[in-house]
C-alpha cells in the first residue's frame, strides 16, 4: 500500500513553495494538499473554533488539492480526517526561515505539530526570502530530495524543523537556537491619527554553533529534531529533590510507554 501524504503551508493554498514540496514527495507515494485559502503567517497553533470550516477543491496541476479557510492546524486536521488515514505530513516551503525563538509563533511548524499530535509525522520546510526575490525552489529541490530521502525511512523522527539556506552546501543536525531579544513597542499613528504600535526585536548574543540559525547562516541545509513534550526534565528532577510534594503517580510509566510506542513506530 502506497505511502500517503498530506501537503500543506501558511502561505496558502495559492503560494509558489507548495507545488515543489509537493512534487518532491510525490516519489514516495500518494499526495494531497490542504492548505489555507488565504496567508495565515504566525499564526501559530491556533484552531478554529467559533466558526464552521469549508473544504474546497481547487486546481493546483497534477494534484488533489484543496483549501481550507482556516489556520494550517486547520488544514491538517481536516485533511487527515477527510483522507482517512495519512502517514506523513509536510508543511512548506515556507517563503521565510523558521528558526530559533520562530518555531513558537511558526503556521509552518504548527502544521507538522498537529501531524504529531494526531499520531502521525510532521516535517516542516522553510527556506530565505527577500524584497528583492522569491527563493529560486528549482536550485533547492536537490536538496529537498537529499533531506526527504534522510527523513523518510527514520520513523522515530515523529516531529522535524527544516530550514534551507538560499545555496546550500550540504546539511547539519541541528539543535533550535534560543536567545534572547530586546523587545521594543515602537508607537506611530495612522493617516487617521489614531495611535498604533510596532513590536521590534532585535536578538541580544548571536547563534551559538550547533543551532539551526548558525548553520544556516553558514549555508547548511538545517535539520532540528523536535518534540511534543515541553516538559524541562532537569528542572522538574531539581524540583522533586528540595519538594514535600510528591510527583504524580503514573506520569514517569506514561513516559515510558510514550516512548517504547515511538520506538516501535
């Protein structure tokens, strides 16, 4: 039975990344997109709740695809559910690298989150852009391949970050750089002269070596292992060793279950 995957972005349903992504996984099997009918950037993990979800098929060439007017945890959700079954879902490629403190906020990574937490795998792709041109996606496809053809028979990898340099020269594990940023509220006014606000940040220390950010501001293809469970395991063992109050009971044997499922995966 063939491999099916689901494509689908922040973007939309309309950008030039997704058809890329699309055809470089349509050698591994089946393929069917889902995205959002309108940009949904930054939009994190948010779901849509308030209101009903419509499921449109579009034309998008060789494919069966549709949008949706939701977040792309939105599309994911539905296109899994309207697919029946999905073994892998790829997010991307983003027009803008997803790395360090972004993959809090990333569309594109939340995608590939809710894959996993719906017990399937998740990998999201993202690569540079500028004001002055879109990525050139035929120059990265070679890498693209490279990196799916490294992921695909990897089943432990339930949830992976990808970010593509603009000329890459090869690919590094990652870990996601986390560094601090000063955070500015910059106030201005419309033509109206209502009062509106800007949020700036600008990083405070540079990438360390080993991260995402570094490696792709040294032209690595840039792959980052990440998971669901946010859990600070050394701060909780520090915690439990000065405390009266005791762990919950069952939490380190559905630990352990968790994992010994995701090595069987």
């Amino acid at each position: 039975m063939k491999m099916r995957i689901l494509i689908s972005n922040d973007d939309g349903i309309y950008s030039p990344g997704i058809m890329p992504l699309a055809q470089a996984a349509a050698r591994f099997g089946d393929v069917r997109v889902v995205a959002p009918n309108v940009e949904q950037s930054s939009m994190s993990h948010a779901i849509t709740s308030s209101r009903p979800l419509r499921f449109k098929r579009v034309n998008r060439g060789e494919f069966d695809a549709y949008s949706v007017n939701g977040t792309p945890a939105d599309c994911v959700a539905l296109g899994m559910h309207r697919w029946g079954h999905v073994d892998l879902v790829l997010s991307g490629i983003n027009l803008g690298l997803n790395l360090g403190n972004s993959c809090w906020h990333s569309g594109t990574l939340a995608a590939a989150k809710q894959a996993a937490l719906l017990g399937s795998r998740g990998i999201a792709f993202s690569t540079n852009v500028s004001d002055n041109h879109e990525p050139d996606f035929s120059a990265l496809e070679p890498h693209v391949a490279k990196v799916l053809d490294l992921l695909m028979p990897n089943r432990t990898l339930v949830l992976v970050n990808v970010n593509l340099p603009e000329k890459p020269k090869g690919i590094r594990w990652t870990r996601q750089s986390v560094r601090h940023y000063d955070g500015k509220v910059v106030p201005d006014k419309d033509p109206m002269g209502r009062s509106i606000f800007w949020f700036t940040v600008t990083p405070l220390e540079g990438a360390g070596k080993g991260t995402d950010r570094w490696a792709v501001e040294h032209n690595w293809v840039s792959i980052t292992p990440l998971r669901l469970d946010l859990t600070d395991e050394a701060d909780l063992a520090r915690a439990l060793a000065i405390s009266s109050t005791p762990a919950v009971k069952g939490a380190r044997r559905r630990t352990s279950v968790r994992r010994s499922r995701k090595e069987r995966r």
